[in-house]
C-alpha cells in the first residue's frame, strides 16, 4: 500500500516509523514531515492543512490510505472533503470526520457530549459575552481555584486555572468581551477544579469497535517539578504506573465503552484515534478533555510499544473491522525526553546545528522540530528531538533515555531531568 501521513512533528515521525516496518507499506509519504520522516519516507513539502494540495498529491502518488497527525485538517474538514469528492471518495482517512473532530474543537460540545452519555467529568456551565454577569454569579458559587476554558482550539493556551475570584472574573470578561483568544474565546466554560494526577488514554476505533492502546503520562511544564509555563510535553511514560487493572476497568466500562457507544447513538462517524486525557480524584477517573488524534510525545512512547502490525490496525479501522485484529504490546516501559530549544515555550531561535544523533545506539531518536540546511540537520522549532528508551521499568527506560540525550547537542539546547519525579 503507499500511505500518506500528515503532519510534520514528534508524533508523525512515530507514526512513519511504525508504519514504515509493515512489509504491506510500499511507498510512504509525508505531508510536509521533518529531518527524521525524510531518512525513512519522503517528505512533500505540502501544509497539512492544504486540502486541494493533499488532493493532488494522493491522486499523483496513488495513496492508498491518510493517516491525519494534527487536530486541525480534522477541524477543518479533511475527512469530509475527501468523502465529497468523486475522487477521493474511495481513499480512507484515520481521522474523524468534522461531526467528530468538534469533540476537540469545541469543549461546550464535548461537556455536553460527556453530560448526555453519563461520562465522569468536572460539573460545569458554559457563558457568552450576553451572559457575563451569569457567568460572574456562578465563579462566586464555585470554590477557588476556578477554571475557565475557551470554547475553542487555542493552540493548547486556552486554559487559565486561578486562584483569586477577582482576578478570575476578570479574566472571563476579557475572554468573552475583549476576545483574548480570538474566535476561540467567544464561549468560555467555567468548570469544578478536579484535585488529582492526570493521565492519558488513548484508542483507536472503527466508530463500533475499539482497540484500547498502552496508557501514557506526559509532562507539560517547562520546569522541574511541574513548575513554569505549559508546553507542548516535555517527556512522556508508558505504561503509567499508577494506572492498575482495576482503575483501568472503571476507565474502560464508565469513559472508554459510552465514548464509542455515544458516537453511534449520536450518529457521529468516527475513524481514528480518541486521546482521552484524565484525571484520577482519589481512585475514580474523570474525563479532562478529548482530543481526535494521538498526543504528542505521547505517540512517542506509546506507539513503540504496539507489536501489531500498524498497517493491519488502520486497515481495520478502515473498514470497520477492529473486532477481528488482536492487538499486541510490549510489556516493558518506554519513557522519551523532548529535547527543546532554549527559551522555549517562548521566542526561540531556529537554525541551530544538531550534533551527536548519530552516537545514540540504545535509543529511538524521534524528531519534532527540525529540517535540512546546507546539509546539516538544524532545529525548526521549539520541541527539536525526542529520545525514546525501552526498559524493565520506568527508572531504567529514562536512565536510558537521558544517557542518550547526553551524546546529542545543539546550542542553546533544554530538557527536564527530572521525568518520573511524581510516580
Ligand atoms: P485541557 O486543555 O482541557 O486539557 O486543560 C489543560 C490542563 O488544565 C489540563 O491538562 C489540566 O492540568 C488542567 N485542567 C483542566 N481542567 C481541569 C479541571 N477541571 N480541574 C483541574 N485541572 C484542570
Ligand atoms: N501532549 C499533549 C497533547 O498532545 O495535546
């Protein structure tokens, strides 16, 4: 089969590198991809988001199947663009349809989905510009800290957790009234603040069938300790220790079972990933948010530990078929280090040589944010590199991992040592 991934980060690298070991992969392509998709795949330097170009591309190179990396062509419509059109109608996408994506896209849709099918999340009401003062009441009913959530996809920024009620009112109105996160921000959900420790689950489904994939924790803050600014995710774990077969069963018969079964009573078509980010309050486990697609570094720890073939799993979710593929993982632990460039997740420079890749033999190195200058591979944004390690637990997988980051450099280059500090 030749197979097109798009996207161009951490996550699409993995996703190349597993698909790339299916001897039923043929030609493999990504849409645009990075320094480390272009030694296994070739790279087209198209925007993920570029439908007409993804279009000509398929047709060109004779795709086969499209495997979606990022939320936004979901959001946009990529799924559905492709079943409107006669050419393209025929050719599969992992990745929901627009119906579906809006679970992502829209936080007010996904608490409203969650509400309808009796899945646990945090109690909560949505308000506009017109319901302020509404809004105002109810953060003075709720105990701090207080969550607001933009309505829509703020590239990860549209969470603000206060502490303070006036500050936090304050924030509300220049959320809804002065649009501080655009388009995104003209619905605003106030929700309980959960006390807990987060976790992530991810699945892959057929829209009837699923196939639950490995847990993962990732770390999102830019400091030691969980200190500082959010990130994309610094480092990620799987399996997450904590996450026991009986946690597990709760997960899987109150979130994992009504999330699929919602689709189909909700008529919402769905081919792909579900990231099911959580938190667990003492031993039950709530759900955070949905995201339509596999997290980022996630992947990176999650998907090296799938032994199944990828290719048979996507085919199956192709064609409604999950229930025939037996999924098989790998029971040691993988960690991954991001490696970031300094003054991340703030203004940072690009360009910067990285050396020492090559040394790196007891791990998988996958790339985020890089490219090809003058020969040399050079970071290309803020997440540059992830180093993945295997071990017998998460202590020797990160020891593993940090051994290896430690034959790499670049200028200027950042990473947490202190991954696991809370397990
Ligand atoms: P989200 O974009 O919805 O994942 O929110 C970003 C982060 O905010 C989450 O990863 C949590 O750490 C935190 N968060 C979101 N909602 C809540 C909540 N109801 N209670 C406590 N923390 C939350
Ligand atoms: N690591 C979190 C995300 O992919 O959204």
């Amino acid at each position: 089969m030749n197979i097109l991934i798009l996207g161009s980060g951490g996550r699409e690298h993995t996703l190349t590198w597993k698909i790339a070991q299916s001897p039923q992969t043929e030609k493999l392509f990504v849409a645009p991809g990075n320094a480390g998709t272009h030694e296994i795949a070739v790279n087209v330097p198209i925007a993920a988001d570029d439908f007409e170009a993804v279009k000509k591309l398929v047709i060109d190179e004779e795709i086969d199947l499209v495997v979606v990396g990022p939320e936004d062509p979901l959001v946009k419509g990529i799924h559905d663009f492709f079943l409107q059109d006669e050419a393209l109608r025929a050719i599969p996408v992992i990745g929901p349809q627009k119906a579906g994506a809006i679970l992502e896209g829209s936080k007010q849709f996904a608490k409203e989905f969650m509400l309808r099918h009796n899945i646990p999340t945090a109690a909560y009401e949505c308000f506009t510009e017109k319901s302020l003062e509404a809004g105002y009441a109810f953060l003075e009913k709720l105990s701090p800290p207080y969550v607001l959530k933009a309505d829509g996809l703020a590239a990860g920024k549209g969470v603000l957790i206060l502490s303070d009620l006036n500050e936090a009112k304050n924030e509300l109105k220049s959320m809804l009234v002065d649009a501080k996160f655009g388009n995104a921000s003209t619905k605003v959900v106030i929700e309980e603040f959960l006390s807990g420790i987060e976790l992530s689950v991810f699945v892959l489904t057929d829209g009837k069938n699923y196939v639950t994939l490995p847990t993962a924790k990732d770390y999102k803050r830019i400091g030691e300790g969980d200190t500082g600014l959010n990130t994309g995710g610094m480092g990620a774990i799987s399996p997450v220790p904590f996450a026991d077969e009986i946690f597990m069963q709760k997960v899987e018969e109150r979130i994992i079972k009504p999330t699929i079964d919602g689709f189909s009573k909700d008529g919402i078509p769905y081919k792909g990933f579900v990231f099911i980010g959580l938190i667990k309050v003492g031993e039950e486990p709530y759900v955070i948010e949905y995201n339509v697609r596999m997290g980022d570094p996630e992947t990176e720890v999650v998907i090296p530990r799938i032994k199944t073939d990828m290719v048979d799993l996507l085919k199956a979710t192709a064609t409604g078929t999950l229930d025939k593929v037996s999924l098989e993982i790998d029971d040691r632990t993988a960690t991954t280090v991001m490696t970031v460039s300094g003054g991340y997740p703030e203004a940072y420079e690009k360009g910067k040589v990285i050396s020492g890749i090559d040394a790196i033999a007891d791990s998988i190195v996958f790339h985020a944010g890089t490219t090809f200058k003058d020969g040399q591979v050079v970071t290309s944004g803020g997440r540059v590199i992830a180093v993945t390690s295997y071990g017998e637990d998460f202590k020797e997988a990160l020891q593993k991992s940090y051994e290896s980051v430690s034959k790499m450099d670049f200028e200027g280059m950042y990473y947490r040592k202190d991954l696991g500090f809370d397990l």
